[in-house]
C-alpha cells in the first residue's frame, strides 16, 4: 500500500543494497581521559594539528572516503525533507488541532507516580487555589543562580544558568492580572517553562554552558529575538522562568559541566542527569517545570529526558524553527506526554518570516482505525545491555500483544550503515561546532579559547574534517533517507522502536566534574539509537519504558523507549507517548516512579509542601 502524503525534497523510496544491510559492530579505540591528564592532553592536543589529525583518523572518521559504493549517489546536505498540504487553504492559517479533555484534564491523584502537568496549573488558576504570581514567587527560591552566598542557593538551581527575576516577575503579575479578570490567555496561561541556553531568548545572553569570558564580544552580546517556540509559548501566556544549563556546546551526552556546574540527576544523584539539555531533564524530573525547550543534534532532548525519567520530542528537521546545522532541531521536553503535545501543538505554528518551517504543513494525528506497525531492527536491539534489552522487550510486546495498550503489529526491519553512518553523523556534528566556535570569536584562531578542556580536543577534531570525507557523510545520509521512505512506503505509518539509549545512565566517576570528562566510546555508544533521526531529518520522541537497578548511588534508573515515525508525522509520534503512558501506569508493576526529592510546586506555592 503506497503513502498518499505529498513531499517536497522527498530522497525517493529506494531499498539500499544488501551489503549496506550487513551489520558488524566495531569497537571503538578513543581512549577515556578525565582530571590531569585530561587537562594535559587537551593542551598538546589543542597545539598540534598532527595530533587533531592522528585522533580523527583513530575515531574511524574517514572510513566513508573508502566506501566506493557510494560513488555517484548524492550529496544531501540538509535533510530538509517537507511534508505539504494537499488542501487548498494555506499552511498558515490552518488551525491547531484542538486540545480533547484527556490533554487538558488533570489526572486522578491516586494515579502512581504523577508529575504535575499544565491541566494541574490550569486547574489551580481556575479554581482560585493559586495565581500565577504566588507560583512563581515559590518557584525563583529553587532556581535562582545570582543569590549570594552560593552555599545558599537551593540545591535545585543547578538545573538553571541564569533568571532575570524582574522580568520573571512581570510576566507573572500580568499573568495574574489576566486570570483575576476572567481573560486567560488558554490553557498556557501562567505555566512556567524553561529554555535551554543555547537557544535565543531577548535580552539574555546565550553562554551555551561556557564559561563567561569577557575577553570576547560574544558574551557581551545579549540575543535582540526570541526563538520561535518561546516566542509562542509566551503569547500564549507560559512564564520564561530562565535560561537552563547544559553540556558546554551541546557537544556531550552527559551533561558534565565544571564551569556552570553538573546537573544532577534525581533518580540516582552519582549518575549523570545527560546532555546536552542536562538542565532540562534535571528540572523536568525534579517537578521544577512541566516544559522545557531544547535543542537536538544528537540525542540531545530525547538522552537526558530517558536518563531522567520524562518525555522529550525531537521534530522533523525545520519543524519548529530553522537552524543552521545539519542535524540540530528545536523542540519540547516535558513531564506528561498530554504536555508534550501541547507544547509541541503550539510551538509548531507556522512562522511567517521563517519560510522554511511555514512550509511544513501540520502533523495530523492519525485515524485511530489506521493499521499500526511497530518496525524492530534485531541486530541493532541487541547492542543495548541485558536489563535495558529486558525493559524494552516487555513494552514493546505488551503494546503489540494488547489491542487496548496499542495493538501494533510487529515487524522486522533492517537498516543501512548502521556502523558507518553513526560515525558520519558524529564528525558532522564535530565539524558543524567547530565551524559555530569559529563564529563565536573575532579571530577564528581563537576558537578553542572560550571552550572547556574536553571540548578543545573534540571541536579542534572537528576542524580536521576533509571536505571531500564531508561530501561522503552526506552521500550516506542521501542512502539512509532513501531506505527509510522506502520502509515507510512498505509499512505506512510506521514507527521504528529502540531503546532511546543503550545503557540506563552514564555513571559519574571520581575526578569527571573538576575539569570534565572525555570518553569518545561511551559517547559514541549511548548516541547509538539517536542518531538515526538526526541524520535523516525524521522525527522521534522518547519515553519512560520502566526502571532498572544502578550499578552504583541509590535510586532505580529510568530506561528510555524510543521511536521514529516518517517526516512530518510527530502526531502518531504523541499518540504513541501517550499509550507508553497507559502501559507504565496499567502494565508495568509499580507503575511510573517519581524521584525520591521530586518537587510538588504546587504544594510549595500553597505553604502545604516545605522543600
């Protein structure tokens, strides 16, 4: 049965051949480095293109130049593939598909495990119980970076890099005021969110998690635009609350930061909370806020929500705004899937000057007669470790075995340069930030100097890439796109499913946060499922699949269940989030967990909760 979606940039369906399909997992050889020698290594690395060179070609980045059967396949730049509209009308004044009760409805408070969602907020204002202004007025205590001692600051606040409280403020007070004469602004109005820093918001500063030096125009330079999903998220009335940390240039998945501090992981403090959008995760699973916007090339809003235990939704490439990268999106992280696709439904208004992303036309979620196919790829599953693999299984086979659950069928699938194209994707993201560091500084010589020991080795790899190994990554993203249309033809609305990470947390080791760490193995690893989305522009959302022991700390670890849906489908992406919410609270023993030190907000602004 052939798809009737109409696409613009569409690669074409096309199988790859079968010695792409061939899967032989390689191990990795970059060695691990964290304190001193760390420290050194960075130094001589930093110094030494003959050295940037050697750990280049150590990391396997130039095994694509060797592939001659990609010889006359095309170079795709930009996985910029748009789904359009076959109605008449125009993209931009088609409305938000409306929010049904079960988004906006707050759940039953016997429900195992419940974070607070944006119906929680709303209800609160309605009823009078709360204004937005004795929210917030709770909330600036928990997250609040500029209080002085810093031994003072609650032990929250790492979540967050900076607040302008008085705008905060004001933003609450108008908010109030709103409510207190009958006219809110919707179902947003008065719900704080949080903003990852790299990501535009007028008048702050996006340090990226740098260290601030003032030695260099690009710290003195606040942003004059807000990105458009905040900008949306604010005229629906959502409260900016701040900027949240993050791993320094998005350029890990841990979220290990000596210079703005690591965030911490709730769940089980001695691992790390994930990165880049370290903060967001933090935050969101600490109950601070229910939404969080982020930004992903590699895993970066789908890594820290499954470490931390939350949903996070990576769109089709250009989706919400237009990024200049390859492989980084903006979108929304939050606590409850009904949040997600709220947040997601109004961040994803078309914008008018930004034609790019006014072209997409709306996802539509899917008619709930529609066959459902859940596509497993067996070889690439099995990378991930033993209790991850168990966790997966479970929820994969009850959503499939259970007509009320989700009622898919299950079929195998196999994908193309499962291998090759993960290291393509990771050098493009290396060579992107080196190319974006170099814009950050008057004099492009300087562009390791802002950046933190880690990332000087990493960035100054990046600057090594060959253009015509660059022209390669792009020939194996124009075959993996291509295979996956094809996929998606055979299996119309289907949805590929992984682990959203191979491992349940990355374990904090002694002497990471006093300079950072470096471990490219590890790295490589826990993006072995991310990248796929990246690279082919497709949309994937992670969710809490269930929870799994910790090796060390105290506290179980929440594991991640992942999946893909073809370009423009982020609807059928939701829908599922929201049955892999029904399987958590109605088949998985113990239903969803919350952290020991979860924050009730709400109680808090109530006097009923100290914290």
């Amino acid at each position: 049965m052939a798809s009737t979606k109409i696409f613009l940039n569409h690669p074409g369906a096309k199988e790859a051949p079968a010695h792409a399909l061939e899967f032989q997992p390689e191990a990795d050889r970059n060695p691990p480095m964290r304190g001193l020698p760390l420290v050194a290594a960075s130094m001589l690395v930093s110094n030494s293109q003959w050295l940037q060179k050697f750990m280049w070609s150590n990391a396997e980045f130039g095994q694509a130049k060797y592939m001659s059967e990609l010889n006359g396949e095309q170079w795709r730049a930009q996985p910029n593939v748009i789904p359009i509209s076959s109605s008449s009308s125009s993209i931009s004044t088609q409305p938000i598909p409306p929010f049904d009760p079960s988004l906006t409805t707050p759940q039953p408070p016997t429900v195992p495990g419940r974070f607070t969602s944006i119906a929680d907020y709303h209800a609160a204002y309605a009823s009078g119980q709360l204004t937005p202004l004795q929210v917030i007025d709770a909330l600036l205590p928990l997250i609040r970076r500029d209080i002085k001692p810093k031994q003072q600051q609650s032990k929250y606040a790492v979540a967050f890099i900076q607040s302008k409280v008085d705008e905060v403020l004001a933003e609450a007070k108008a908010s109030t005021e709103r409510w207190q004469a009958g006219r809110p602004l919707g179902i947003l109005d008065g719900v704080p969110f949080g903003v990852k820093d790299d990501t535009e918001v007028e008048g702050y500063v996006s340090t990226m998690g740098m260290k601030v030096d003032e030695r260099f125009e690009y710290f003195k330079k606040p942003a004059t635009e807000t990105v458009w999903p905040a900008k949306k998220l604010r005229e629906a009335g959502a409260i900016m609350v701040g900027k949240m940390n993050q791993h320094e240039i998005g350029m890990d998945t841990t979220g290990c930061n000596p210079a703005t501090g690591t965030a911490t992981n709730w769940y089980n403090t001695q691992y790390f909370p994930g990165g880049s959008s370290s903060g967001a995760g933090s935050a969101l699973s600490a109950g601070l806020v229910p939404i969080a916007i982020g930004t992903d090339a590699g895993g970066s809003m789908r890594i820290p929500p499954a470490f931390c235990g939350v949903y996070g939704l990576k769109p089709t490439h250009n989706r919400v705004v237009s990024r200049n990268s390859s492989m980084c999106v903006v979108g929304p992280m939050c606590s409850n899937p009904s949040d997600l696709t709220i947040a997601y439904r109004i961040m994803a208004q078309p914008d008018p000057s930004d034609p790019a992303q006014s072209s997409l036309a709306p996802s539509i979620p899917p008619s709930p007669t529609a066959k459902k196919y859940l596509g497993l790829c067996p070889e690439w599953i099995a990378l991930a470790d033993a209790d991850v693999r168990t966790t997966f299984n479970r929820a994969i086979e009850t959503l499939c075995s259970s007509s009320s659950l989700g009622g898919y069928e299950l079929v195998t699938i196999k994908l193309p340069y499962l291998r090759e194209g993960q290291l393509a994707h990771a050098a493009t993201c290396l060579t992107e930030a080196a190319a974006d560091a170099r814009n950050r500084v008057a004099n492009p010589d300087d562009y390791l100097k802002p950046l933190n020991y880690p990332n000087r080795i990493m960035v100054s790899m990046g600057a090594q890439t060959p253009a015509a190994d660059y022209l390669r990554y792009n020939q194996l993203r124009h075959v993996i796109m291509q295979h996956l249309a094809h996929l998606y033809e055979q299996y119309p609305g289907l949805l590929i499913v992984t682990p959203t990470t191979p491992m349940a947390g990355w374990p904090i080791m002694p002497g990471d946060n006093a300079y950072g760490c470096s471990d490219g193995n590890r790295s490589i690893r826990n993006m072995t499922y991310v990248w796929y989305a990246n690279t082919s522009g497709c949309p994937a959302v992670t969710c809490p699949g269930g929870y799994v022991e910790a090796q060390q700390g105290e506290g179980k670890l929440p594991v991640g269940v992942m999946a893909m849906a073809e370009w423009g489908e982020e609807e059928r992406l939701l829908g599922f989030a929201r049955e892999m919410e029904r399987y958590l609270a109605e088949a998985y023993e113990g239903g969803r967990q919350r952290p020991k030190e979860w924050v009730d907000v709400l109680g808090v602004a109530k006097g009923q909760v100290k914290v």
